[in-house]
C-alpha cells in the first residue's frame, strides 16, 4: 500500500536535485550575488532582488535550447511533478537572492547607510515583505504563463516582471503617501519593529499561496499540452 507513495516521492526527489544540480548551470547561481548592490547608498533597493529574474529566464531558455522538457517528460515522473520541480527551482533562486540580499542589507543598515535610504522603501523587513509578494506575483504569472506552451519564457518573464514592479510600486506609493504607514514601514528605527515583522510574514504567506495558485495552475495546463 505504502510502495506506490514512497516511489513518487523518490522520483520528485530525483527530479528536484537533477533540476538544481544538473539542468541548470552553476554560473546561473551567482546571479544571486548581485544582491551586493543593496550596499550602494541611495539606490532603488527593489532592483537588487529583481536580477533574480535574469536567472530564471536564462535557465529556462537553456532547458528549450536542451531540450530538457521533451526529455523530462520521457522519464517515469508525473507531469505535475515536472512543474513542481520546476517551481523548487524558481524559490530556490529567489530564496538565494533574498538570503544575499538580507546579510547585505543588514551591513548597509548598521555600518554603511545607518540613517536610511532617501530612494523607495529602507532595507528593512517590511521591504523584504514586499519583495517576497512581488516574488509570489512573478511565480504565479510566469509559472501559468511558461506552461501554457511548455517552451516559451519571454512573455511569461516579462510579464512577470512587470507584475513584480506594479505590485511594488503600489506598495512604495501607498507607504509614501500615507504618514502613518511611512512611520510604521519606512525606517530603520526599533519603535515599529513589530509592524515591520508582520508585514514580512504577511509577504511570506502571500508569497507561498500565490507560488502555489501558480503551480496548481501550471499542472492543469501543461496536463492539456503536447511537446511534439
């Protein structure tokens, strides 16, 4: 009774380390160290966390070019735990570009910019937050987007992008123009930790619901779809 379960879970472990350790370029990871760029002073902090995006396209583009897809699919491995492997991958990247991003950020709020940022939101968590549900936005379009075909990633990339930066611009301009959330939000002081620490953890769960509806959804459509 026990056998069937444990062979599926066996083959999305398999499928999840050939994904991050084979079928994706090592070089690919260092695009995560890009996060650096939070040390600048005064820089649009949103744009560290986004080269992200770079990554996942070009890792995508090189699977089309391998043909990784039309291989994969061969294999004894449900299609939905394709799209699953493929989602780990993506929060793989991104987790990795946050995790660069936060020790960096930490640097620039103590040591280097103590006073804050005068461009967008501060480095702080509630930013960090925001980051994460723009992440989710991104999940959620590219992943619908990329298996509707199962080879195209332009579009999905790009209007991914967009909806990351839409979502942020929302956020920064919402924080900007109304004091209280400017006080609670934007700013490195300790008196509204405890506003910016929920914000991150309200990022969080939005981040996990929409990279989930993402997957999900990703499954059904490339169920529907032939590669040849």
């Amino acid at each position: 009774m026990t056998a069937k379960p444990e062979k599926k879970r066996s083959a999305l472990r398999s499928l999840v380390k050939k994904e991050l350790f084979f079928a994706t370029y090592p070089a690919l990871w260092l695009f995560a160290l890009l996060g650096v760029l939070i040390l600048i002073p005064d820089y649009p902090m949103i744009v560290a966390p986004g080269y992200v995006f770079l990554a996942i396209f070009t890792a995508f583009n090189v699977r089309r070019a391998n043909k990784d897809l039309d291989f994969t699919v061969t294999l004894p491995v449900r299609r939905r735990d394709v799209v699953t492997g493929s989602a780990i991958l993506i929060v793989a990247f991104e987790l990795l570009t946050l995790a660069v991003c936060g020790v960096c950020a930490a640097l620039a709020d103590y040591v280097i910019s103590p006073a804050g940022n005068t461009v967008g939101l501060d480095p702080n968590l509630a930013f960090f937050g925001v980051v994460l549900i723009g992440y989710g936005v991104f999940n959620r379009v590219f992943l619908a987007g990329f298996y509707r075909t199962g080879y195209k990633a332009g579009f999905p990339t790009l209007f991914g992008v967009i909806g990351y930066l839409v979502l942020y611009a929302a956020c920064e301009t919402l924080v900007q123009l109304i004091p209280a959330l400017t006080a609670a939000l934007d700013g490195l002081d300790s008196a509204y930790l405890w506003a910016r620490a929920i914000t991150l953890i309200f990022g969080a769960i939005l981040f996990a619901a929409l990279t989930y509806d993402g997957v999900r959804s990703a499954q059904k459509k490339f169920d529907k779809i032939s590669l040849w």
